[in-house]
C-alpha cells in the first residue's frame, strides 16, 4: 500500500514534519495505542490540516491515508456483503466496517484454508440461528478479546457449516437415499 500523494502534500503545506505525521496518521488509522507517545500540538497541526475530523462515529477520513489499491478492492465485500447482513437483521449491529475489515484481513491471513464463501454462509447460518436483538457486532463477531481470552464466534459458526455440510454429503451418499 502506497501512502496517498494528498496526504504527503497537506502534511508539507502546514509545515509538518512528513514522518512524524505519517507516523501519527497511521496509528490513528490502524488504532495503535501508541497514540498517548505524540505530544498534543503535533496532533492539533495534523487536525488542523483538515485530512481527518472526528465525528460521532469516530475518526472520519476527509483524505484517504492509502492510494486507491486493489488490495484495498478485495476486502470491499466486508462492507457491501458481510456487515450489510447484520445491519439487515438489526440496523444497530450494522456498523463497525473498517474494524471488521481490519480483523477479517487478520482472519484470513492466519486461516488461509477459509474462504469468502465459507465466512458469508456462516454468517447466513449464525443470523438465521439467533435472535435480532443478540447478535454481536460484525467486528466481535470474527475476533473479541485479547491473548489467550480471545475468541471467535465466526469460526465456530464457519466449523458447524462444514460439519452440516459433511452430514448432508454422508446423507446424500447414503444407500438409503440413493434411488437405484
């Protein structure tokens, strides 16, 4: 990914130093908690430069830290198919997109085996199963916790998919089921 040229121009024309605010921009963007390390008038030139505000929602992009990249493309359906199911069984639970970005990226990279298929057919089976008003977040849905507490209900669900799945291939082959 290639830090967008915008971004490098706007830190230059407010006189900021272009590591120090692309060090800042990217803890921010990757919600690192080294955040507390900046000194707060290095935090108020870089919000003065008008490239992020914070809203009600948390930080807003007003420029893309990242040049359009399509690494960045093949993840766009955790927003459009992904966190559009949940928002359709309960509009509360249907935010959190680029969190839920970030931890199905990690997902698949620590479990090249999954597929997108297998993460929206158990998202499907886990939405069907439970009730509107408790479903998680999209992002806690793929990874909530830390350390040896963490646990991921999107794996369970996608391990109960394949079981089914499984079941229904023994069923099909089954000589009972089988017209001769």
């Amino acid at each position: 990914m290639e830090i967008n040229e915008k971004i490098n121009e706007t830190l230059k024309e407010f006189n900021i130093d272009l590591d120090l605010g692309l060090l800042y921009l990217l803890s921010l963007h990757y919600n690192l908690k080294t955040l507390t390390f900046f000194p707060n008038n290095v935090k108020r030139r870089i919000h003065s430069t008008g490239i992020i505000s914070i809203g009600k929602k948390g930080i807003i992009w007003k420029i893309e830290l990242f040049q359009n990249n399509h690494k960045e493309d093949n993840f766009l359906w955790v927003k459009t198919e992904y966190v559009s199911l949940f928002k359709d069984k309960n509009r509360e639970r249907g935010g959190k997109v680029r969190e839920a970005t970030l931890r199905m990226k990690a997902l698949f990279s620590e479990n090249p085996e999954i597929r997108k298929d297998d993460v929206i057919n158990a998202t499907k089976m886990y939405l069907g199963n439970t009730d509107a008003n408790y479903i998680r977040l999209p992002h806690y849905f793929i990874k909530k916790g830390k350390g040896t507490d963490v646990i991921s209900d999107l794996l369970d669900w996608i391990d109960k998919l394949k079981e089914n799945q499984t079941e229904s291939n023994f069923e099909r082959n089954s000589t009972s089921n089988t017209i001769k």
